[in-house]
C-alpha cells in the first residue's frame, strides 16, 4: 500500500518537548494547541487551551460532562468543521502545520488522525470492507495484506480470519469496536482520537480494548475522552483535566495529576467532590 509514514504533505518541523516517557526517549510533541477558543453560536465551549500533546503516548482528557473534551477532539481532526454553528479560533498545530490552514486537506488531515467513537459504528458491510474503507475513501487500493495487518493492528485479526466476508454488524459489541479501530489504523495514521470508546462495552471486552492501547501506543499516539478515572488512571502516560466552562485547568503526567495535582479543583473533582 502506498499509505505510511513517509508521506509528510502534512508534516513540517517536529518540537521537542520534556523529558518523561514509557520507554526512555524524549518527548516530542506530534499536536499543539495554543490559545484555542471554540463557539457554538455564542456560546463558548473551549476557552484559550494551550497543551502539547506527546508523540506515541496515551493522553486522557478527563473533566465533567460538557466541559469541552469531545469537542477539543473534534478541533484536532476538523470533524468540527461539519457543525455550522462552530467556530474555532487559535492555533492546532499537528507536526509543525496549523490545520486551519487553508491548504489543509481534512480528508488527508483525517487520515493521518483517526477516530473511534464512543458507540461501534462499523458500516453495514464485511469485515474486510469495513476495514478496506479507510484506505478507498482515500482513493487507495487495499491488499489482503492491508487487512490482515489491520485487524491484527487491532487485536481481532485470530478471531474473525475465517468469515472476512461476514458482515461487520454479526461481530459482538467489543469485536465491533476493535473493527472500528481496525479501520482507523488501516490508512497508517498518527494519531488516533478515541471518545470514550469503552462506555459501550461490557468490562471484559472494554479490558480487551485497553490492552489494545497499550499495544498501540507503541505506533501511534492515543487521545482518549473517559469519564471513568480508575481507566484514565491505568492507561495513560499524561492526562489533561478539563473543567465547566471550557478551561484546561491542569495538564501533567498522570501520576502527578492522580496523586499530587496542582489545582485543588483538580483534587475535588477526581475525588468526586463535584462533577
Ligand atoms: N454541535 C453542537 N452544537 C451546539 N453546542 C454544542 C455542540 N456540541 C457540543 N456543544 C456544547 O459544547 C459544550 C461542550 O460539549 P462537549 O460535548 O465537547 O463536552 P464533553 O466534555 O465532551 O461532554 P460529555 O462528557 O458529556 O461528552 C457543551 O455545552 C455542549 O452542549
């Protein structure tokens, strides 16, 4: 396939960042935001969010309902160029290029910058189309190879080898989502944006995917929304912590932000003082 790494239209300088990691190399930023507000209409739903998002580590986003999360995802990607009402303002700089520029390809922009949603959505189609899709929509061949690689990508590939063919719909709801992330990954993204995508699902099928990301984020960078703490905990390397009104109210590794945060509203609302 003709898809990788190695196609850079969208790629400028990369930023090197701080020190921590999962496996002794230095961070490097793949997304930055800096000064982002978000509108629907007149309301404000982000308010001057500048963070840097680390390469090939799982960051959660976490805060209460409606302070912004998905639609912080939706501004990486451009998905939120599809409401009418929203406007962006500020910069969201993926590899050193603002995707806001006019010369951005969003369906270029969303190959390299998967989604998974909260609800697996595969299309009414077989396994193998669902994953080929990401790859045609692109105006791209896809192999058997691509697909094999794909759902092995994204855990599934032992389970369904023998009925690629079968519709994507007949899978159960945790084999369904990996699908999902298998047609994400088929295109060779960068990143892959995930919104809440274990809500759905029964706990042993949302520990399948967990396993998943961990496998993952050894290609690719993992953007998770969750509400549920104790996962965010368990998975990430940093997380984000967003609050009412649209405020990144603190942003550092994990740890610090589970046992040791800065912002005392960050303390309340992870021990459930509100939210
Ligand atoms: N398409 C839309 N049109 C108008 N307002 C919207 C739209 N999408 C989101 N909003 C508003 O923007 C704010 C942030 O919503 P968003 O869904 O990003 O929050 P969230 O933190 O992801 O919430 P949740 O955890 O409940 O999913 C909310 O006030 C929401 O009502």
């Amino acid at each position: 396939m003709s898809t990788g790494k190695t196609d850079d239209s969208l790629i400028m300088t990369e930023v090197q960042t701080g020190e921590s990691d999962r496996d002794g190399r230095p961070d490097r930023t793949v997304i930055e935001t800096r000064d982002l507000d978000v509108y629907y209409g007149e309301d404000q739903a982000l308010r001057d969010v500048s963070i840097e998002i680390p390469e090939e580590k799982v960051t959660a986003l976490i805060g209460p309902s409606g302070c912004g999360k998905s639609t912080f995802l939706r501004c990486i990607n451009r998905m939120n160029d599809q409401v009418d009402v929203c406007r962006v303002d500020g910069d969201v700089i993926f590899k050193g290029k603002n995707v806001y520029d006019d010369d951005v390809d969003p369906v270029a922009l969303r190959r390299k910058v998967g989604q998974v949603f909260q609800k697996p959505n595969p299309f009414p189609k077989s396994i193998r189309d669902n994953v080929t899709y990401g790859l045609e929509v692109q105006g791209q061949s896809a192999t058997d190879e691509d697909v094999e690689r794909a759902l092995r990508g994204a855990a599934l590939w032992d389970e369904v080898n023998d009925q690629l063919d079968s519709s994507g719909l007949d899978l159960s709801g945790g084999q369904q989502q990996r699908l999902c992330i298998a047609r994400a990954i088929a295109p060779d993204p960068e990143v892959i944006l995930m919104d809440e995508p274990t809500s759905a699902l029964d706990p042993v099928a949302a520990s399948k995917i967990e396993d998943l990301i961990d496998a993952l984020v050894e290609e690719y960078t993992v953007i998770i929304v969750t509400h549920n703490m104790q996962q965010a905990a368990r998975i990430s390397d940093k997380t984000a912590v967003f609050l009412t009104g649209g405020e990144l109210v603190e942003f550092d590794d994990t740890a610090t932000i589970f046992e040791n945060p800065d912002d005392s509203r960050v303390e309340d609302y992870i021990t459930g003082k509100f939210g």
